[in-house]
C-alpha cells in the first residue's frame, strides 16, 4: 500500500531522548538507527508534535523507589500493574532532552508526561490511571489535524499506548515500523503489535508513505 501525506496528517515523535539512545539509562537496542528515518519522514509533515517522558528523580515508575525491587519487575498501583524501570529522564538531565540529532526545526508542540510522581506515562495523549489527560487530543482538535502517524522508542511502550489512545479518541492511527525501535521485555513487543492490530492502529512502513 501507498499511502499519501496529506496538510492535515501530523506525525507524532515519541521519546527520542538520550536515556532511550545507545549510552542512556534505558538505551533501546539499535534505537539511534530511527533518527536519519525520523528525520526524512518529517520533511514531508507539515504538522510534527514531539512527545518528551519527564520524570521527577524520586518517580513511581524507577524500581529505585521500591526496596528489594529490580528494573523490569512489576509492582501493583492504584491504577494497576506497573512495570519498574531503571531511572530515566529525570527532568531537569541531560538523558531527558530530546536528541539534537533530531532535524526537525518545523516541530511545533513538545507534550511532556510522567510529570506527576506517582502516575506514570507511556501515552502522550493520557496518563497510565487512564484519567488524566495531557491535552494532546485536544490541540489536535484545535488544530484540524486527523490522522496521525506515529513514530520513536520505544514500540511495545510510549509508541504503542500513544498509537492505542490516538485511535480510541478517534483519530485515523498508523504506526511506521522502521521509524520505531522495541525494548522488548517478557514478551512486550509481541503483545504490543497485538494490541495494536485490535485498536485498529495500521502498521506500515516509511517506504510506504509518499508526499
Ligand atoms: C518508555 C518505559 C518507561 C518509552 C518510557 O518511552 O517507551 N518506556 N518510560
Ligand atoms: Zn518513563
């Protein structure tokens, strides 16, 4: 399939940020290999958010928090089963800032989540209580933008839970698989394209996509 890139398509960046690069905190495997694919798709949007994980240093989601506790194990919050992390882009670091290897000057909305300590955010567009909301959707409403595409680190976390929220608020949703990279703990990666298929987001490729 080919699929045309339209005024009113934006593309959505998720997470390229030191921690999730090759030498962060939570590197993905391969994740720099995204940014020259990210950058090429984003010269043909005229529309492009980046979305920025942004933790305080004492956050829920760090297995740091939680005694006896390693990264990768899970515990139980009030809004679920929550996995435990290494610390990563705590605000206010470097391993937060969003890559300068990203060329993407045309960007024009950076969404932070997992600001509050006790809620994480895989999700740019809500937080994990699935109540809180980062008012993603509705600047996309204000701004007309329909379908969205998403891209980033990594694929079975931040990408796949922004790509489910974007379809069930409405939007038109694919994910570019070349453009995205997995961490792909305990089966994450498979379950995510899984979810994906059943919220009706399209997987496809950046070859794919024509301006
Ligand atoms: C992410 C785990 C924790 C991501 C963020 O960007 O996929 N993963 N925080
Ligand atoms: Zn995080």
């Amino acid at each position: 399939m080919s699929f045309e890139i339209k005024s009113d398509d934006v593309l959505v960046v998720v997470d390229v940020q030191y921690d999730f690069l090759p030498g962060g905190s939570l590197a993905v495997a391969d994740g720099d290999a995204i940014i020259p694919v990210v950058n090429a798709l984003a010269k043909k949007f005229a529309n492009v958010v980046l979305t920025q994980d942004w933790h305080p240093a004492d956050h829920v989601s760090f297995a740091s928090q939680h005694a006896g506790k390693a990264p990768f194990e899970t515990v139980e919050l009030d809004y679920g089963t929550q996995v435990l992390w290494p610390n990563h882009c705590v605000w206010g670091t470097r391993g937060a800032e969003i890559s300068a290897d990203l060329d993407i000057p045309h960007a024009q909305m950076i969404i932070r989540k997992g600001f509050n300590r006790a809620i994480d955010s895989y999700s740019g567009f809500q937080e994990a209580d699935r109540t809180s909301l980062t008012g993603l959707a509705s600047y996309l409403g204000e701004r007309n933008l329909s379908r969205v595409f998403v891209v980033g680190l990594a694929t079975d976390f931040c990408v796949a839970w922004t790509a489910i929220d974007s379809a069930a608020g409405g939007f038109e949703t694919f994910v570019i698989e070349d453009a995205t990279r997995a961490i792909d703990a305990n089966g994450s990666l498979e379950k995510a394209w899984a979810d994906l298929e059943e919220a009706g987001v399209t997987r496809i490729t950046s070859a794919e996509l024509i301006s």
